[in-house]
C-alpha cells in the first residue's frame, strides 16, 4: 500500500519470484556473495521485498533502512 489512501500495488508470487531472481542475479554479477553484508536503502515497496528476498537467496545478510536518515546516521547503521 502507498502512502496515499486507496492507492495501493498488487504483485502476484510469480512476479515477486521472477524480481527475486533477477535482483540476486544482478548483486552475484556485482560481486555479492554467500556471507556477504548488504544494505538496501529505500522505501518500503514490493522492490524492497524483492531486494531482502534476494540477498536470502544468495546467503548475503542483509540490513533495511528506510529513507529519512542523515547521511551520517546511515553511515552509522551501515557500520552497525
């Protein structure tokens, strides 16, 4: 759901798989692999789900943090 009222985005199972695999697909091509850390930075959306779904995927551990941060307090969080 969106932040406006009624708005709102539907994904299927098939789709989320399909965004899930092409989004570890793209993070083993950059470099990411079993063990390795992740920070997804982005608001809350079927692309982030797909994202953190991902990183599971891989075996990459994976931390969220949503807009709104300093760059000093994300630089904190990513350190964490």
């Amino acid at each position: 759901e969106k932040d406006e009222p009624g708005e709102e985005v539907r994904v299927t199972y098939r789709e989320l798989l399909e965004l899930t695999c092409r989004l570890a697909n793209t993070l083993k091509r950059q470099g990411v692999k079993q063990g390795d850390r992740v920070t997804i930075y982005m608001p809350p959306c079927p692309l982030a789900v797909a994202s953190m779904l991902a990183c599971a995927r891989i075996g990459a551990v994976h931390a969220v943090v949503f807009a709104g941060f300093s760059a000093e307090s994300l630089a904190d969080r990513i350190r964490d």
